[in-house]
C-alpha cells in the first residue's frame, strides 16, 4: 500500500518540524520579551538603589559636611549585587570618594566610564539618570549631590555627582539559560510525543482494518448501530467513512446540538473565568493604589523642604507638613485654596506669568530651574524661599509641583560671614599698618642719627673756631679744618636728610594705599621697591637675599593696597613659615605683562608644604604657627584680596624642601561693569 507507508512515515516528520519550528518561534519571541522584561526590572531597580544612595549621601554631607561617611557609604555598596563601582565626583569631573580606594583623585577622563557631556546634562537638569548600555548587560547611574560647602576646593563649584556602575549581565544570562532549559525539555517532550504517535499510528492501522471489517460483518448481520466509526482522509479512512455515512445520517442532528451545547459551556466557564480574573486584577489594583498613595504620602510628610503641588488654575491640591511648619497654614486650610496666599502680589504675578509661558509653549526651560522669590507666611512675614517648579502628568491632568526651602538663616549667615570677612580685612590691614609704623620708627632713625651727630660735631668745630677768633689766635690751618669740617658736616647732613625723606615719602604712599581702596595708575617695579621698602625692617635682621625681575616702564592701573598687602604677607609668611631665624635664603618675585593681564611670579627656595598644609593654605583660621604667634588669616585674605579686589586668581605648587611658589594673575586694568571672577584655588 505505498498511500498508506507514505502516510506513516509522512505525517510524523511533517508534525515533527511543525512542531520545532513552533517552539523555535516561541523560543526567540519569548527570550527578547523577558530579556526585555528583565532589564527593565533590573533598571527599576537600579534606580532605586541610586536614588537611596543619593539620599544617603546628601544626608550625611548635610549632617557631617565631611566626605569620610560618604566614603564607608560607597565602600558598603560595593557588596551590593549588580554593583560594580561607585564614585563621588567634583565639579572638575575628579574622583573624591570611591567604593574602590584606588580610584581616588582620578579624573573622568582616566577613568573612561562616563561621557562628560552626560555628567555635563546631568548637572543642568539637577536630577539623575540611569543609562542602559544596551547589549553590554550595564547601565550607569548617574546623580547630582551636594558637596561640603567649607571645602576650598568645591567653595565655588559646590555641584557634585554620584556616579553608580552596575552589572545585570549575570541576570540576563540565568534568563537565557532558563529559557533555553525550558524551550528544550519542550521540544523533547513534543519529539516523544510525536514518536510515541508514531507508533501509536503504527499499531493502529491494524486495528482499525480490522474494526473495519468487523463493522460490516455486524452490519451484514443486522446491526445497524455498529459503526467503523473511523476518521482521516487516508484510505483507510474514506472506506470507513463511507460505511458510516449511512449510519451517521440518523445520529448527525443530535451528535451536532451535544456539540454545540458542549462548545456553549466551554465558552461561558471561560468567560466566567476571565471575568473573576478581571474583578480580581482590579481589586489588586486598587490596593496596590492605596498603598502607593499611602507611601507617598508618608514620603511627602518626612520631607525636609516644602512640597506643594497646584493645578494650571493655581489651586493647591497637596501640601505637606514641611510647608505647614514654613508657612504656618495647615494642610485642611490650604487644599482648595489660591497658591498665591503663599506670597506677595508682584511674586504671584511673575509665578503666574511663568505658568502661563509653559502652558502655551510647554518649553522645558521655564521649568525645573532654581530660583529664589519672596514668600509670605500666615502672619503676613515675608522671607526668601529657593523654589524649584516642575509639571507632571498625573491622570490626564497637568499638575505644577514647586519643591521650597527656607533659606533665611542661610542669608543671615552669609550676612554675617560678610561682616566677620570685613571685620577681619581691616584688622589685618590695621596690623600691617602697625608693622610699617614700626619700620618707619626704624629705618627713619638711622639716617636722623647720623644727621644729629654731624649736626652736633659741627656746631662742636665752630664754637672751637669762634673761641680762638675771638682770643685773636687764629690761623689759616685752623680756618681751613674749619672749612673741611663743615663741607663734610653738610655734606653728611645733606645725604642723611635725602634719604630719611626718601623713606618717608615711599612710607607714607605704602601707608596710605594699605589703609585704603583707592584705584590709582602705577609703575609695577618703583612700587614694587617701595613695598620692600617698608619691609627692609624684617629683612635686615635675616640672611634672605630678595631678587626682583620686572621690566621697567610697566605700567598698571589698581588698588595699590590690595597689590602692597599681599606681597608684605607672602614675604612675612615665607619669613615666618619658610625659612629658620638662622637659615640664609632667597626670595624671588617677578612680573610680566601677558595681552591685557598681568602674571606675577612669587617663589622662595625654604622648607616647602606638605599635601594636607598645601591644601588648606587658603582656609581661614589655618595655621601651622599657632604656638608662634600666627592667626590664621594671612593667606586667607591674600586670596580674598587677589580674587576680590585686584579681580584675578591665585594659585601654589609646593612640596617639602622644595621652597613655595605662587602665581597671581590680574587685569592690567581694572574691568568694568562685570563683578570679580571667582578664582579657583588650584594647588597640585
């Protein structure tokens, strides 16, 4: 029978490649959904993980203001899994904190993590970001902090970011394995069973030859309810179904409605099954909601800034404890209510007309920028707020929440460091005063002596000369000692005077620029000589040689005052830090004029700084002569003076017994109508 061996050995392999290539399409469907599935989760959850550590981190460097409890913070979210490396970096992209101790001081470009035009978006958003690396299995979170504020390296750039380096690919790959352990006891399990059919078929075609031939003898006999009751296209099946057609005929309208009532039932247990299901889904649903809004809720409360979220007509529809504290209304009195009562009518009008921008524009930039107003409180106070506005899309509707923070006892703060900084400018430049006072005293009292010894010792000759004038015993040798007497009298006289009112003349400029503010036009190298000068006291009890290189003719226009202190600091900070009373050495300044700007070199060849006095130089109050009479503020008002008052920069390099050297950098001529840079305290 060739139809039926081609039935038998056809269908099995026909069925068996249906059937892999089946699983084979599932197989590849089913790895890229949950492949998919699996990143995204692993993503959520890196997210998570990211923003707790950002608050973690930003908690303590509120409470300790320190980097060393952010550093045990990373190095325990190193042992986290999917973590592979957690770092702290500074405005300048350099590593200050890492869960890996070797990567401290690194710089984001040795380190090849991160593009910096992501670290660079990540800072003007002021909000973080995973980034998914795709096929590489990695993502990167990525999150701004806050850095210490008394740091002197971030005192101008206090944004920083923490940077998290996570690793799923071990997850995705236990996904993978799973699916293909799973998609394989498939197919072996469809090969069985199609193997199991064959044989089954096999066996079968016997059987039904012979209930064939059973049904037509029975049927020969008289029973006209036996049936073959065969089924299939094959020609074993057409003869039996054309022996049952004619036995069917009777039965087919009944065995038609037991089927049909049969698929009926099916289809209402299905429907009633997937109605439960959806009641079921829905009440889930709404749990998941409650709870949700309960957390949120709780978070919101637990906040430490004002969270108070309005719709596009300026109601308040949330308004958590913290803006209850600062504003004093509560949260009943404020739901439902005008925003606008939080704040002044001219604030009202410009927060609403940024509202109304954004409406119309939906231009991104109105939006989520830091920016201080005036607010109101109950009682009718008004204080300054940092306020930060963001819109969302909560249930089709456009919801602005605005995110406060108090900032009065900061101003207050600021205030009074201002005033401290003032206070101790000017005690600092009282103090200078008093060293050139003494200088005067001193110097002035050479050139005064020798001039009252002459003085003394020609009055002396003449009263002599007069006597035997007198007694009539004069002679022309006497006349002629006189004579040389009194030339080299005047003589004498005429020197110590010029000097003594050199002195005073270049005393009373330095004195008058060091106790003012005066802007003024001046030869950078004759003042520089009239700065030493009044240091010449200092000088002269030690054996330190003082080298100037600057070119004549170098004009500037300044604060004569501001250039006059720094220099007499630099000198007396070398001669107090630098150099023992005994030791000779050498200071070296020397100045050159670069485009529109002036560079100032300053060295001294003394014992030199370590890493950590390198460091904290500029830090007010820091000093490693407490015991020997320093203050502290020398060097501190020497950067004020250079980043404030002369409108440049200043910067060190030291190491120990390698003496110190500094760079000042200013205009040559002061700029107008811009504020004084803020200069970067750049030590290496």
């Amino acid at each position: 029978m060739p139809g039926w061996v081609s039935i038998r050995l056809l269908a099995p392999a026909v069925a068996t490649l249906l059937a892999l290539g089946a699983i084979l399409v599932e197989y590849l469907s089913l790895s890229s959904r949950l492949t998919a599935a699996e990143q995204k989760s692993a993503l959520q959850t890196l997210r998570y993980s990211a923003l707790q550590t950002q608050g973690a981190v930003n908690r303590e460097l509120r409470r300790a203001d320190d980097l060393v409890s952010v550093q045990q913070i990373l190095s325990e979210l190193y042992f986290q899994p999917l973590v592979v490396d957690a770092l702290v970096l500074d405005a300048a992209n350099k590593v200050l904190a890492a869960s890996n101790r070797s990567l401290r001081g690194l710089s984001l470009s040795q380190l090849d993590l991160v593009s910096p035009r992501d670290i660079a978006r990540i800072r003007q958003s002021h909000s973080g970001e995973v980034l998914a690396e795709g096929e590489a299995a990695r993502a990167l979170g990525i999150f701004p902090i806050v850095l210490p504020q008394r740091d002197a390296e971030h005192l101008h750039a206090p944004q920083g970011v923490l940077v998290i380096v996570f690793d799923y690919s071990e997850r995705l790959q236990a996904v993978q394995a799973n699916i293909r352990q799973a998609t394989l006891q498939s197919a072996l399990g469809i090969a069985g069973t199609i193997l199991l059919l064959s044989l089954a078929l096999h066996f079968a075609i016997t059987r039904r030859v012979t209930q064939i031939v059973n049904a037509a003898d029975q049927y020969l006999a008289g029973a006209v309810a036996s049936r073959a009751r065969l089924r299939g296209s094959d020609e074993i099946g057409v003869i039996g179904q054309a022996f049952d057609r004619v036995a069917d005929a009777a039965e087919a309208a009944k065995d038609s409605l037991r089927e049909l009532n049969k698929e009926l039932e099916s289809r209402v247990e299905q429907r009633t099954a997937e109605l439960r299901a959806e009641v079921e889904e829905r009440r889930t649903a709404e749990r998941e909601l409650a709870v949700s809004q309960g957390q949120l809720r709780a978070i919101l409360d637990t906040a430490a800034d004002a969270v108070i979220a309005i719709d596009g007509a300026g109601m308040v529809h949330e308004f958590n404890s913290a803006a209850e504290r600062i504003f004093g209304w509560r949260v009943e009195e404020m739901i439902g209510t005008p925003v606008t009562r939080l704040m002044p009518s001219d604030t009202a009008a410009v927060h609403q007309q940024h509202v109304q921008q954004f409406q119309k524009t939906s231009d991104p930039r109105v939006m989520g920028k830091e920016r201080e107003i005036l607010a109101q409180r109950r009682d009718g106070s008004l204080f300054p707020l940092e306020l930060t506005l963001n819109a969302s899309q909560i249930d089709g509707q456009t919801l602005y929440i605005g995110v406060g923070r108090d900032i009065t006892a900061r101003r207050e703060a600021e205030a009074a460091l201002a005033a401290a900084q003032d206070s101790l400018l000017q005690a600092e430049r009282m103090a200078a005063l008093g060293h050139l006072v003494a200088g005067v005293a001193h110097e002035v009292n050479t050139p005064i002596g020798i001039g009252v010894t002459a003085a003394s010792h020609l009055r002396e000759t003449a009263e002599a000369f007069e006597v035997r004038y007198r007694e009539g015993g004069m002679r022309r040798s006497d006349l002629e000692d006189f004579l040389r007497v009194a030339r080299q009298s005047t003589g004498i006289l005429e020197a110590n005077l010029f000097r003594a009112s050199e002195l005073i003349r270049g005393f009373k400029q330095v004195a008058v620029d060091q106790s003012g503010e005066e802007i003024r036009e001046l030869d950078l190298a004759e003042y520089l000589e009239e700065i030493l000068t009044s240091l010449r006291p200092n000088l002269k009890k030690r054996p330190i040689r003082v080298i100037t290189e600057i070119p004549p003719k170098l004009r500037v226009t300044m604060q004569a005052g501001a250039l006059a202190q720094i220099i007499t600091n630099l000198v007396m900070n070398s001669l107090l830090h630098a150099f023992d009373p005994e030791t000779p050495g050498q200071i070296r300044i020397a100045a050159a004029l670069n485009g529109d700007r002036v560079e100032l070199d300053y060295s001294d060849d003394g014992r030199g700084m370590d890493g950590q006095t390198l460091r904290r130089m500029f830090d007010p109050f820091f000093t490693t002569k407490r015991n020997a009479g320093g203050s502290g503020l020398g060097m501190h008002i020497v950067f004020n003076l250079a980043t404030q008052a002369l409108q440049g920069s200043i910067r060190c390099e030291s190491s120990p017994g390698n003496g110190a050297r500094f760079w000042l950098d200013f205009p040559a001529r002061p700029l107008q109508g811009t504020a004084s840079p803020s200069a970067e305290n750049m030590q290496s």
